[in-house]
C-alpha cells in the first residue's frame, strides 16, 4: 500500500503522470513491467522495486547488469558518444524484447544516452521526473 503523506502522494502522482503514454495508474494492467537500469547501489536497496511495486508494477533489471556497467564507465570516460548510444540501444532492445513494458532510466550517465534510443520504446528517464518535480516544488503555484 502506497504511503498516505500528501508530500509522498503528491511526488508518486507526479511520477506516475510521467509515465510513457498509454500507461496510466488507472489504467494499467495487471503484469505490468518495467526494465530499469539503476547503479549498483540503487540495486542493493531496492528504490525502485518498492515505488513500482506500490502501483502493482514488477521490476525488471537487464540480465547483463556488466554490459549496463560498462555503459556507464565508458560514459564517465568519453562521454556520450554515438557508439555509447547504439550499445545502450542494444540493451533496451533486449529488455522490450521480453514481456517489458517500458524501461526506466534510472542513472544519470545513461540519460545522457536516451536521445539514442528508438523512438518506438516506451521509456522514463529518471533524471527528467526528478529535475520536473524539483521545478514544480520550488516554483511558486500559477508561474
């Protein structure tokens, strides 16, 4: 059960309402999945498996959590280059190719990468839900 606080509400809402379109907390069925690419430590504490799973939605990670990685390594090194995004392709690729709904971005070396992604792929970029809700928390309501 999600928490009751209206900060909590009022950041999962927001959330929510980011999601790709199509997906909805009222529409969604049941099963849904989504592919997330957090770091490590993400990982170890399960941040997003309890906020998905609050809405009914299973978390999926890639099966080579190495490659993902290396992603992320070789951006804090080069950049994002336009070979970083065609391998961060492949990766989502294989995600969607299972029974995934949409991917989540859940690390900021990798949302460097997005705009490398095929449009076609349901996706959430962390980093842009999180800069949102900043946005919408600091600026004074009507502006």
């Amino acid at each position: 059960m999600p928490p009751t606080s209206p900060r909590r509400s009022a950041y999962r809402s927001s959330t929510w309402s980011r999601l790709p379109p199509g997906r909805s907390r009222a529409g969604r069925s049941a099963g849904d999945a989504s592919a997330c690419s957090p770091p490590p430590r993400c990982l170890q504490l399960g941040l997003y498996e309890r906020a998905f799973e609050a809405f009914g939605i299973e978390t999926r990670y890639p099966d080579d959590q190495a490659e993902i990685m290396a992603i992320i390594k070789a951006v804090k090194k080069e950049g994002a280059t336009a070979g970083l995004r065609s391998r961060f392709n492949v990766v989502a690729r294989r995600l969607i190719a299972g029974d995934v709904d949409f991917l989540v971005i859940a690390c900021t070396e990798l949302s460097l990468l997005v705009d490398g992604l095929d449009a076609d792929l349901a996706k959430i970029d962390a980093l842009d839900v999180l800069v949102a809700t900043i946005v919408e928390r600091t600026l004074p309501h009507g502006r």
